[in-house]
C-alpha cells in the first residue's frame, strides 16, 4: 500500500542559500503530517489480497480465488465541481464517498467486482486535518464499495492552485470472469429494465445546478429549504449511492444482461450505451417521480426538461436490465439489500434505423 506521500515537481531544495522547500509553499512536514491522520482510515479499506502495509512505493494486491479466465476491469474518474461546495461549506469528509461512488459504479457495470482504489488529491496548501478528512471518505467509500484503498498521492502545488483549492481523482480495478462479462451482446428483446433510485444529484450537473441554486436563485447554502427538509448544502453534499455490492448480489441471484450507471448524460444516454445495434428502449416517465431537488432546479432556473434530462440522473442512479422471468426476484433481491427500486421500461426491436437508443414517454407524477 503506497503511503498517499507528499509531491511537487521537483523534490529537491533549492541551490540558493537561505531557500527552503517550504519557503517555496511545500510544507513536507505538513504532508508527514496528514498521512499520520489517515492511517487509522486507510487501515479499514483493505481486503485479505492487500500485501504489505502504509509506507511502500507500490500498492500490492495478490489475485487469488482460484478463477479460471480472470479479466480485470479499470476506471478513472472525478466527482466535477461538487468539490466547490464542499470547500464553500468547508465540509469535506464525504467527498471522497462520491470519488469511489463515480469509480466502482462504473466498474460494476460490466459484472466486475471491485478490487481496489488509488486516489490522487491536488491541494494548494495542504491542512493535515483536511487531507485526513478527504481520504477519510475514499476509505469510507471502499468499505461500503467491498474494495480495498491500495494507495494514492498527495501533491502540493503553491502558485497553481489557491490555498485553500483541491481536486480529487481516482482509479480503481475490478475483476471478472471472462464469461461472465455483461454488456450489450446479452441484450435480448423482451429483457426489462430496472431502474435502481439515485441518492439525489449524485456528482454530475453541478455546474448548471450551481449556477441555478447560487447564483440565480442566490439560495445560502446554509438555509434551511422545506422542499428538503434540510439546507441546501446538505442537499448538494449527499454522498452519491455505490450500488457495486447490490449490482453483485443481483448477478448472483437472477440473470442480469447488463447494468448502467447515470452519470453525465443523463438516464436515456447512459442506457443508450449499453443496448446493442438493432434494439432500442422505451422508458416510463410515470414509473416514478424524481426528487424534490430535481424540480426546484428546475422550477427555478426556468431549465427545459430535456435539458434536465440530459444533464442530471432525474433521481436513476443505477439500471439493471434483467431477463423478462427475474424480474420479481430482482426486485426481492434489491429490496432486501434496502435498494428502492421499480420496472423502467422494456428492451424491444427498432423499426430500422433508430435514431437513439433509448428514450423517456409520458410524465413524471408530481414534478
């Protein structure tokens, strides 16, 4: 496990008489420092396959299990301008659930567990209690996620970024059997579509939701809002939903063709993705009805629903596209693990040329 060290360009002092690395803005002692704090964090998110400890130069994972034709699956992502509010509300001990959120939801869509992560955090100034309460989440993030946090870096960057700026980023790596890869050649006509709900805005769209929240509706993240019955920030700052673990649990019990992640895009673009040349999907607006956030961006900003639509997840985090005879038991399965969800649509045959894959019909109740 690779130790999250302090880092800039050059690691060396300056020539100059009298100048130091930290007159320069690298404080290495602040680094030491914040790596103290979160060892106790990064020592829950492990697995039996992590070797060696905090410290190493690079993460070590031993695959065992005895598989047969193992693939290995990897992703990289960020969690976007979402960081904006936690730096506004100084409040950043869950942004790092959102990184192995927008990391191991895509990993899970092809049927791979999750194995481990790597972070990478740029920071003008590093804050020891802040680097700590960062990496925190991402540790909090791989528990819930199953996977193990193998390592990451920390890199200072005085003149680059403000002092009080960051940015999260992270890989992580899954595995899967070669056989039992999920994607669009699983895709029959007849499969349903299960629609898996969000944890609200999730970590897409928050440019535009900034925009409308902040700056046209000039809304104080710190003021309560009846319509969520919590304020603003705490809104914007929910963490978003890992749903790798009841993805897995689905693969396990029923016959899933495919899964989609929500994300940037929107739900019809993202299931688009995933639906093979010469099928398309019909997805029911009436199914369900988004949160209350979705509607006040809305409402508003004066924002065109396709515009929504193509921006946020409108309250689909996940989708399951499942075999037309599992469908009950896959949603016993997700109500079990407390996953809400509900039929979306159905997957049919285009007439000829489709121009999309997948798109919403009717109107969402109440919104």
């Amino acid at each position: 496990m690779t130790d999250n060290s302090l880092s800039e360009e050059s690691t060396s002092a300056s020539a100059h008489a009298g100048a130091s690395y930290a007159d320069a803005g690298v404080d290495i002692a602040a680094g030491d420092r914040a790596v103290e704090l979160f060892k106790t964090h990064v020592k829950k998110a492990t697995r039996p396959e992590v070797i060696g400890g905090i410290g190493g130069f690079a993460g070590l994972f031993a695959l065992k299990g005895g598989y047969r034709e193992p693939v290995l699956a990897s992703s990289s992502d960020g969690v976007g301008t979402k960081i904006a509010v936690a730096q506004a509300m100084d409040k950043h001990d869950t942004i790092g659930i959102d990184l192995v959120a927008m990391v191991v939801d895509d990993l899970v869509v092809c049927g791979a567990e999750p194995l481990f992560m790597q972070d990478y955090i740029a920071i003008g100034k590093v804050v020891p209690e802040r680097v700590a309460e960062i990496v925190g989440g991402i540790a909090d993030g791989c528990v819930l996620a199953g996977c193990a946090l193998l390592g990451g870096e920390t890199a200072e960057h005085p003149g680059l970024m403000a002092d009080d700026a960051y940015d999260i980023s992270g890989t992580g790596v899954g595995i899967v059997e070669a056989d039992s890869l999920l994607g669009p050649d699983r895709v029959r006509p007849g499969d349903v579509i299960i629609a898996m709900r969000s944890s609200g805005l999730h970590s897409n769209g928050y440019s535009l939701a900034r925009k409308v929240l902040l700056d046209i509706a000039r809304m104080p993240l710190e003021g309560h809002v009846e319509e969520f019955g919590r304020t603003l920030g705490e809104e914007m700052l929910e963490p978003t939903a890992i749903y790798s673990k009841d993805c897995l649990a689905l693969v396990a019990e029923t016959e899933v063709r495919t899964f989609s992640h929500v994300t940037g895009g929107g739900l019809a673009s993202n299931l688009g993705r995933v639906l093979p040349h010469g099928l398309v999907a019909e997805l029911d607006r009436g199914s369900w009805t988004p949160a209350p956030v979705f509607s006040v961006i809305q409402q508003r900003g004066r924002v065109e629903r396709a515009e929504m639509e193509a921006t946020f997840n409108m309250g689909v985090g996940m989708v399951a596209v499942v075999a037309p005879g599992d469908v009950d038991r896959a949603l016993a399965v997700l109500t079990a693990r407390h996953i809400d969800s509900w039929v979306l649509g159905t997957v049919g045959k285009s007439d000829g040329e489709a121009a999309e894959r997948a798109w919403l019909v009717g109107n969402h109740p109440r919104f």
